[in-house]
C-alpha cells in the first residue's frame, strides 16, 4: 500500500511543474507522470498482493488519470495560444 501510494504521490508531484518547450520538452513532467502511473498500474495488475480491496479502485483511478493527462496534452496539441505556463 505504501508503494503504491509512493507511486501516485510522485506522479502528482511530477504533474505539478511542467515547462513550456516541443511536446516531451514542453511538459515532461507530464510524461513522466504518465511512465509512473503506467508502471504503477502494471505493479498493481501483475501483483499478488489484492491490498485490502483497493487494488481494483486503485487501477481505475489510474486509468483515470492517464485518459485525463492524455487529454490534456491532446487540448495543449490543439491550443497552443490558450496555455498558460505554471507559476
């Protein structure tokens, strides 16, 4: 449970500072928070362990999230003029 925690924690962190360059340049934090939940969700799908339950709640918050980041570089793609960079 802790390591998945760890591992959503992060990917979130990662989410909050992104720079404005080309598409893996411009938002690699992005990036990186989409290989981490990925990696998580695999830990979590291959695992033995059911974590109490929220194994299952767990990979579909992921999936989540992943569908949600993958939008947003979508709409970044498609706006350019509309982003405005993080503080």
């Amino acid at each position: 449970m802790k390591k998945l925690c760890l591992g959503i924690a992060v990917s979130f962190l990662l989410l909050g500072a992104f720079s404005a360059a080309a598409e893996e340049e411009r938002y690699p934090s992005i990036h990186h928070a989409i290989a981490a939940l990925e990696r998580t969700k695999q830990e979590l799908e291959t695992g033995e362990h059911g974590f109490g339950g929220h194994r299952s709640q767990a990979i579909e918050h992921i999936d989540g999230a992943l569908k949600e980041l993958h939008l947003a570089l979508a709409y970044a793609d498609a706006h350019p003029d509309k982003i405005v960079p993080a503080h």
